[in-house]
C-alpha cells in the first residue's frame, strides 16, 4: 500500500509543478501514512516544489508524540531536508479556535481559489477512522456543516483523543484536486464500505468527491463481497 501510495504522491506533485510551478500537499496523522512518507523522504529529488501542509491536527505542541506534524516531520520533513519556509503547520498550541483562525489566514495566503471561492490543494492525504471519519471531521459532527466558506476549523469534542483538534473543511476536502486515502488492516473495511456508498453525514469519508478520489487499500481493509 504505502509504495502504491508514495508513487501516487510523487505522481501528483510532478504533474502539479510541471502545470503550475508548486505542488500544495496536506497530510494527515494517525498510523497509517508513516510508512508512505518516509519512502516520500527517501527520494526528495522527487518532491521538488512541494508545499507541505496538513489536513488536521491535534491541539498540542509540535514536539509532542500526538503531534501529526511531528509524525511528518520524523518522517518525511527532515528526511527529505524540506525547506522550513515550504512546511506551513497548524499551530494547534494555540488552541482550536485560534489555531483554525491563523490556518486558515495561512491558506488564504498561500493558495489559489476555485470559482466558488474555496482554496485549492493539489492534494489531500487523508486516512479514515473505523467510524468513517477523515481529517477531523467526525461522524454527525457540526464541522460537517461549516458552509462552503469555511477553511480550517476547531473541534473540541472529537471522540478520537486528544478530543481538541484543527481540521480542514469538508469544503475545502471537495475543492481540492485530489484526495489520496489510504486504510490498511481489517478494521478500515466497514469504514471503507460505509465510504464508497450513499452520501451519509454519519460516514464523512463518503461526502469526499468521489471523481477526484483515490483509494488505496491492503487487502484486509478491501470490503468484502461484489
Ligand atoms: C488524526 C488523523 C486521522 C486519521 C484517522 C485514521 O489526526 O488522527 O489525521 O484523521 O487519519 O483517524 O487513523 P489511523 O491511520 O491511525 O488508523
């Protein structure tokens, strides 16, 4: 999964820069990406004009192990000796609130807009919970319900711990090029079924747009049946 995962990626960011000269990328925490970054780190020749963002963090300092910015960092960042000046973190000490606001200023500085208005990644890598969450955007949540012009966002309430977090809109999730989901393991494989069917607010993988998504699985976390 994280070779297939990491040739997407390279894959991505080469068509982004050859097109428009930068490749703006967000990454997610959790387990399952690790492995993909640090076979990204292992070729930097290959991320050349990528700026590195993040799809969600967890409210704590960038040094603390919960940290998905450390994870990146460990794995990816200085691996790959990427310029400090092309890592934009989410400043998640600062609070969800705070946090959000100074992300999303941070965003809107930076990226291009679609017609509708909301910033444009090339790339989103997301993971998904057993529950279906990606990002923090969680199962029912209010986030979910953010508006089309909301960028970055603050959860206080995640059922995931640390329950504070910052999270990318789904509005911005649906403006992006491109997501890339990854699910290893048996547990992913209710998530992933729940995802590849109906809308439904309660699977918030399964409100991605789905023409722009790519789905990259183990073989246990493949839904069984037709
Ligand atoms: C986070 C992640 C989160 C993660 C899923 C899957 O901050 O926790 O960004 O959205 O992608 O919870 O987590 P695992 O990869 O650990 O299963």
């Amino acid at each position: 999964m994280a070779e297939r995962a990491a040739a997407h990626v390279r894959l991505v960011v080469g068509q982004a820069v050859e097109e428009r000269g930068v490749a703006h990328v967000a990454l997610s925490g959790g387990t399952t990406p690790g492995r993909t970054y640090e076979l990204l780190g292992a070729e930097p020749a290959e991320l050349a004009g990528m700026e590195v963002w993040f799809a969600d963090e967890r409210c704590v300092p960038p040094e603390d192990p919960e940290s998905n910015y450390r994870l990146a960092r460990e794995t990816l960042l200085e691996p790959a000796a990427i310029a400090a000046e092309s890592v934009h973190r989410m400043e998640g000490e600062l609070g969800p609130q705070e946090g959000a606001a100074r992300y999303a200023a941070e965003i809107s500085r930076h990226l291009p807009n679609a017609p509708d208005g909301a910033p444009v990644f090339d790339l989103v890598v997301l993971g998904i919970g057993p529950d279906g969450h990606v990002a923090s955007l969680f199962p029912g949540a209010a986030t979910l319900d953010a508006g089309g012009d909301a960028i970055c966002l603050g959860v206080s309430d995640s059922p995931k711990p640390p329950p504070q977090r910052l999270t990318l809109s789904l509005a911005v999730l649906e403006a992006a090029r491109g997501c890339l989901l990854l699910a290893t393991g048996a547990g992913k494989a209710d998530a992933v079924d729940g995802m590849l069917g109906e809308a439904d607010r309660h699977i918030p993988a399964s409100l991605l747009r789905r023409e722009r998504l790519t789905v990259i699985l183990d073989d246990e976390a493949a839904p069984s049946g037709p």
